[in-house]
C-alpha cells in the first residue's frame, strides 16, 4: 500500500523567511553591516581596480619607450645639430625627493591597512606619513620647475636644439603624470581623514590605496631610468 507524505509546509516558510531577511544571501538587509556603518563593506571591486592601474602603466610604458626610442634614433642619425648640453645640478636632489616619497608611501600604506583592519585606532601615523608623501611629490614637481628655469639660464628653450627639446619633452610628460600621481595621493588623503568623523562617507578601498602606491612606485622607477637616458644621451 502507498503511503503519501504531507508536504513540509514549514519548512518552505522558514526558507522563504531566511532568503527575505537576508540571512540566506536574498533581499537587501545583508548588504549592509547591522552597525549601519558602511565602512565595513567589503571592497567587491579589488580586482578590477587592480587590473585597470596594470593596464593603465602598460599604456604609460609603451609611450615612453616610443619617446625614448625617437630620441636614440635623433641621436644616432649623425645630423650636426645634436649638441650635448649640461644637465641641471637639481635633477639629482628631485630624484632623492622621489625616491623618499615612495618610501613614505609604503610606511603609510602598512598603517592606513592597519587602520582599516581595526588594528590602529590612531589614524595621525598613517596622516603622518601620507602628507609627508605629497609633500616630498610637490617638491619633486617644483624641483622639475627650477631644472627648466637652470636650462633656460643656459639659454636652452624647447626648440633650440634636439637635446634640449627632449629634454623638455620626456620631463615634462612625466612631470604631469606625476600631477595625476599627487591627484591620487589627495583623494586618499580626504577620504582616509573624512572616513574618521562620518558613517556617510563611502569607504576608502583597500584596492584605491594599493593602485595609487603601485602608481606612485611606477613614477619613481620611471623617472630613474629617464634621467640614466638623459644623462646617457644628452
């Protein structure tokens, strides 16, 4: 004889209630923490964000080996015009700057993670060393300023000569990517000291910290090769 089972009525309602209040992965309650804090959600977006700043120093890459590359043919072409000029003194002070700059950086990052993982309460160490990075940036870029300023003392401008135009071309390119470097520097630092004193403010990403370094680092390596071709070539 058969035997037929009631169907499980109460547990299809306990399943229904769990995915509605978000225990079970449904609704919309268990995307937010039950603090009401937002800085406690997690970052989703790491990995885009890392994959983006890979693919955006790949594109820096190759521009520079194309302006690095012009210059070795300009060079080697044999035209009489190429006269070798005397690098400005401050480039090797401005290089010491941002050679700083990326250790401070690296010194505020592990602090900032530290903050971040509840770890360290007190934020005015990873502060510390976050201004002291944009700072050390600002002098590196005003250094680069003042080596124009010494080869325009020289009587070298833009279109006097090869050597010259190249100079100012490779330091100037890389002088504004380091402007959108210390864009990036800013934006962490207003959304690390907001984060402090505000629920509201959507968190700053472990992943925004780690792409502005990797940027930052990138400019520093950059501008040392940069400078051994201009020493090298010019």
């Amino acid at each position: 004889m058969a035997t037929t089972l009631p169907p499980p009525v109460q547990h299809e309602e306990e399943e229904r209630e769990r995915l509605h209040d978000g225990n079970g992965g449904g609704g919309f309650r268990g995307l937010v923490p039950e603090t009401g804090d937002l800085r406690a959600v997690a970052d989703p977006k790491g990995e885009p964000v890392r994959t983006g700043i890979w693919v955006g120093l790949a594109a820096i890459t190759m521009t520079f080996a194309a302006l690095t590359s012009a210059l070795y043919v300009r060079e080697g072409s044999g035209y009489s015009d190429w006269t070798h000029i005397t690098l400005p003194p401050v480039l090797l002070f401005n290089t010491l700057a941002l050679i700083a700059s990326s250790v401070t950086l690296e010194l505020a990052r592990h602090r900032v993670a530290d903050s971040m993982r509840g770890q360290q309460r007190d934020r005015a160490p990873a502060m510390l060393w976050l201004n002291a990075t944009l700072l050390l940036g600002l002098v590196f870029v005003a250094g680069q300023y003042v080596a124009w300023l010494q080869l325009r003392a020289q009587g070298l401008y833009l279109p006097t000569n090869p050597n010259s135009s190249f100079f100012y071309l490779l330091t100037g390119v890389h002088a504004v990517h380091v402007l959108g470097g210390l864009g990036g520097l800013t934006r962490v630092i207003v959304k690390f000291r907001s984060a402090a004193s505000s629920t509201l403010v959507l968190p700053l990403r472990r992943s925004t910290v780690d792409a502005t370094s990797y940027y930052w680092h990138f400019m520093g390596a950059l501008w040392v090769y940069l400078l051994f071709v201009l020493w090298l070539k010019l």
